[in-house]
C-alpha cells in the first residue's frame, strides 16, 4: 500500500503526464474545498522531513482580532479566506449583511452556486472571487520569494472560475514579489480535471513500484 496526500499525487500526476513534465523545480497549488501545494525539486518530490511541506493554506496572512478562523484551529490562515467553505462563508454574511445578489440569504449556499452566479456577472460573487484573488497572490509571491521555482502551476477546482481571480492575483504577486521574480517565473492555470488527482495516484504506484535502491 502506498500513501499519499491529494496535492502531492495531483503534482506527481503533473510532473509525469501533465504540464510540469519539462520542468525540474516547481510548485503546484490546488485551490478548492484546501489549499495545498505540492513542491518539486529537481525533478523529485519534496515532502518534508516529516511529510508536513506544503501547508501552503495554513500560511498566516492576517494577525487582527477578527480574522477568520481556520478549520486548523487558528486564525487568519489563507485557507481561512479562500477555500471554497471560507468563500461560502463570506458570501453568505455578506448576504445577510444587505449586500445585493441574485443568490438568496440561505444557510446551505453551495460553491457551485456562488461559481456560476460569479460566472453570470454577479456584483457580490464577482467582487469575492477578485477578493480570492488578492489573497491567493499574497500566498503565490511568498512561494515565489521562497522557493523561486521555474513554474507555478494552479489547479483544483477553484479553477472553474479562474479568469475572475487570476488578472487580482498577478496585480497581488507583482506588488510582493521580490527582486522582479514574478517576471521570470511562469504561472499557469491548469483548466480543472477530476481525472487529474487519479492519475496521480497511478503515477505514485509506477513510481514505488520501479523505484530504485542506492
């Protein structure tokens, strides 16, 4: 039996049959219900020393009073401000707030419904998903500051509305990134697969299995 987590056998499926396949080092992050990324160095995946790398959504971006908490436990993680419950979240308190959507004020708002009310050009959904942007570009230029790979691949499903966050995003990165980084370096989308994270898990058996002893 081999183990793995969904963001590092997404990245290996990218590294053998996807768009990480010409580079050696780089970081792909997964944006949906987490957020994650998986981290290649020279051509090999980086786990950490006790498999714990690439909490990426556990990064903290925010230290006021009221900042949102975080399914870790702690508050004013990234994850607490784009992964798609913290979305829901925000938008349905905006709701309640007064502002003006063509969604509801109700308890069981879906992702789904806020992406395609987004996708429709909806005010409110609109504006969250650039909100999303500004704070996954907060996360991306300290990845880039960090590791400055050759690529940043994004993928998950957070994607399926990825021309409402990315134009926010690079602004975000460019603003942060250090030394004109975010010049260099490519960022792209990766359109959202289910059959992505499955062919990960292949590739991580073909992996084990063909793995060699020194």
């Amino acid at each position: 039996m081999y183990l793995e987590n969904d963001v590092n056998a997404f990245t290996l499926g990218e590294k053998w049959l996807g768009e990480a396949k010409e580079y050696q080092n780089a970081l792909c992050v997964t944006l949906g219900r987490g957020v994650g990324v998986g981290i290649l160095i020279n051509g090999t995946l980086f786990g950490g020393e006790h498999h714990g790398a690439g909490e990426i959504g556990h990064m903290k971006i925010a230290t006021d009073p009221d900042a949102p908490l975080c399914v870790c436990g702690s508050s004013g993680c990234l994850e607490a401000f784009i992964s798609n419950p913290a979305i829901c979240n925000y938008v349905q308190k905006r709701i309640k707030d007064g502002s003006k959507s063509i969604l509801q004020e109700n308890e069981a708002i879906t992702i789904s419904e806020i992406q395609q009310a987004a996708l429709s050009g909806d005010e409110l959904c609109v504006k969250t998903y650039k909100r999303v942007g500004h704070f996954l570009g907060i996360g991306i230029a300290n990845l880039i500051n960090i590791f400055d790979p050759e690529v940043i691949l994004i993928g998950g499903e957070g994607t399926v509305v990825g021309n409402l966050i990315y134009q926010e995003m690079k602004r975000t990165i460019h603003r942060n990134a250090v030394y004109g980084l975010d010049k260099e370096i490519q960022i792209k989308p990766i359109d959202f697969e289910d059959n992505l994270w499955v062919l990960g898990v292949a590739t991580l058996v073909v992996q084990e299995i063909f793995k060699v002893s020194i």
